[in-house]
C-alpha cells in the first residue's frame, strides 16, 4: 500500500502497439478520473506516456501518440511500463534504442519498478537487470526472447510474474495480461479492494489459469534431422495409431534408444510427449468444432481411457476438455426477442 501518488512512465516507442498502451494508461489514471475508491485520498497513480522526444510520435498502428515527456527531463520516477511492441517478421533489433535502456537502467538503480506488457520485455531485457530472473512474454514470442537473452528464464505460459530482490522486476504475458499488470499494480499499491473495484468497472480479467489453454503446440522442423523429420510428417496423418512410438521407430531403421534420443535432441521433447501434445492440439479443434462429446474426442485422438484422456488434456492446458470447449468454442448469440 503507499500512501502518496506513484509516478509511472509508460514508454513509447515507434514499434508500440497502442492498444496496451492506451489500455494501460486509461486504466491507471481513471481513480483520479473517474473517482474509483473514493475521493478521500489521493490517486494512487499519476501515469504519464514518454518517449525518446517529446510531442506525437507516429506509431506502427498510424495512430499519432502523445509522448508527454523527453526522457531526458524525467529525473525520477516509481514505475516504468514498456508496454506491447509489434516485433514485426524481423523480430526484434536489439540495441536500436540505447538511451531508452539507459534511462530504464538509471531508474532502476534509483529504485524504480520496471515492468513490461508482453513484448515490451524485449527493451527492458537489455537493461541486463533480468538477467537470472524468470519472465512471462507473449507466447509466439518466447523462442525469440531466449535466443535474444538467454540469461533470462522464459515461461510463456505465465500470464505474470514478478522478480527481484525488491519484486520489482514484473511482466505480462501475451496480449491482454496487461489486465494482470494493471490490476496486480492496484492491488499492490492501493489494496484489494479497490483492484477489484477497478476489475468490476472496466470488465478486466485475471488469467488464472494461465496461458497454456491458449499456446498452440508446434513442433521444432529447423533441426535438420531428415529421419526425426520422416517421423514428425508421418505423425501428422497416423498420430491416432495405437502405438505411434513403436511405429515411428520401426519407419525410421535406427534402434530405439537411439531413435528416441535423435528425435528429443532434434524437437526438444520425446517422442511420447510429442505424441501427445499433437494429439492434444487435435482434441482442441474438435472441442472447438465439433459437437462430439468428451469421450468421443479423446477416442478420436486416440486415447480408448477417456479418464487419462481428461488428465492428460488438463495437464498440458491447464483446463478439463469441457472447459476448454466452454471457454473457446465461438458462442452462439441468440437474436433478441421480438417486442410484444
């Protein structure tokens, strides 16, 4: 809890994707705006959005941003925000914003958070003050960020997580866990009542089961094993066979033992973990799809247990198939009924 106003510097790039940042801006400054948790004490945060120069600065969205401040006039501040960057087919470039890092790097050292929402991690990254510590980032962008900065412990399918000596070091995961930021923030520095006040009002939503419902499962292909690659095509049509392992190893010539470590050396995973996250994500689309019942998919997938199929499924996803289905399946809106 604190007992004055914080001063948070969301930063603003020419790669930002303004959806976070304006999300996370609004949300920060609507207890002065919108008089969220009373008027007797002060706002608990005073979030300002700055930049390299300021003025508008023309982001990836063609929308102008208005950078309030230069970071070179920003002495002091309680928290830094780097919010979404569109990385692009590129990815991202390190070391194009230097005095950005330095800044971040100073603040820091001066005592101030530095938290990212989803990609945003990247720049903060080369403060090197994550170095060791464990982090979330958007989920297609987690291969990208371990080769980046290898130091740092990736875990994609956090949606936040919070680090340092001081549990100063906080980041979002993918998209829309900026939710999880925002509302950890408030209810860290002004209570949990009021977080869930703020949740209430702007309809924002704690991911707690994580991310793991949303990640797609794609196996490595740039390995360059053509025998593991043989076997990743052949599963892709067979991987219902009763015994998917066993045939792979036969297709393949080599001995078993050495087949399998081949192929978990080459994808990452073994063969029977691969196996059954192809068969998982299949089991996702026909959940999604398809009316068919729980006991039916599984078996679809090939898994006769339909009880191991469930444990199996909740497991790699964090949530029973009937969840699943509940959660993604696109609802069918109902038209509103015709006026008397």
């Amino acid at each position: 809890m604190t007992d004055r106003t914080l001063d948070v510097s969301v930063v603003a790039l020419p790669d930002t994707g303004v959806a976070t940042m304006f999300g996370v801006l609004d949300v920060l400054n609507s207890f002065s705006i919108m008089g969220l948790g009373g008027t007797d004490a002060p706002p608990p945060f005073r979030a300002q959005i700055v930049g390299a120069q300021a003025g508008p600065l023309m982001g990836v969205s063609g929308i102008p941003v208005p950078v309030a401040h230069a970071i070179a006039d920003i002495a002091t501040t309680d928290i830094v925000i780097v919010p979404s960057i569109v990385l692009g087919s590129s990815g991202w470039q390190s070391g194009r914003y230097p005095e950005l890092v330095d800044w971040a790097t100073r603040m820091h050292a001066q005592g101030a958070m530095l938290a990212s929402a989803c990609s945003g991690i990247f720049l903060l990254a080369e403060t090197g003050r994550f170095d060791g510590h464990d982090v979330t980032v958007h989920y297609d962008y987690a291969t990208q960020l371990r080769t980046a900065h290898p130091e740092v412990r990736v875990h994609p399918e956090r949606a936040l997580m919070v680090a340092g000596t001081r549990e100063e070091l906080v980041t979002s995961g993918a998209s829309t866990t900026w939710h999880d930021l925002v509302l950890y923030l408030t209810g860290r520095y002004a209570g949990a009542a009021l977080a869930q006040e703020t949740a209430r009002m702007f309809a924002l939503q704690w991911h707690q089961d994580g991310l793991a419902p949303y990640m797609m499962f794609e196996g490595r292909t740039d390995h360059g094993d053509a025998v593991v690659a043989d076997a990743q095509d052949w599963l892709r049509t067979h991987f219902s066979v009763a015994t998917p392992v066993e045939q792979m190893v036969v297709r393949s010539g080599l001995a078993e033992r050495t087949f399998k470590r081949r192929f978990t050396e080459s994808t990452g995973v073994s063969p029977l973990v691969y196996v059954q996250r192809i068969r998982v994500e299949e089991a996702k689309r026909r959940l999604e799809r398809s009316e068919d019942s729980v006991e039916a998919v599984g078996w679809h997938v090939g898994y006769e247990d339909s009880a191991f199929f469930r444990r199996l499924f909740k497991r790699v996803t964090g949530l029973a198939p009937g969840a699943y289905r509940k959660r993604f399946r696109v609802p069918r809106i109902a038209p509103a009924p015709a006026p008397d």
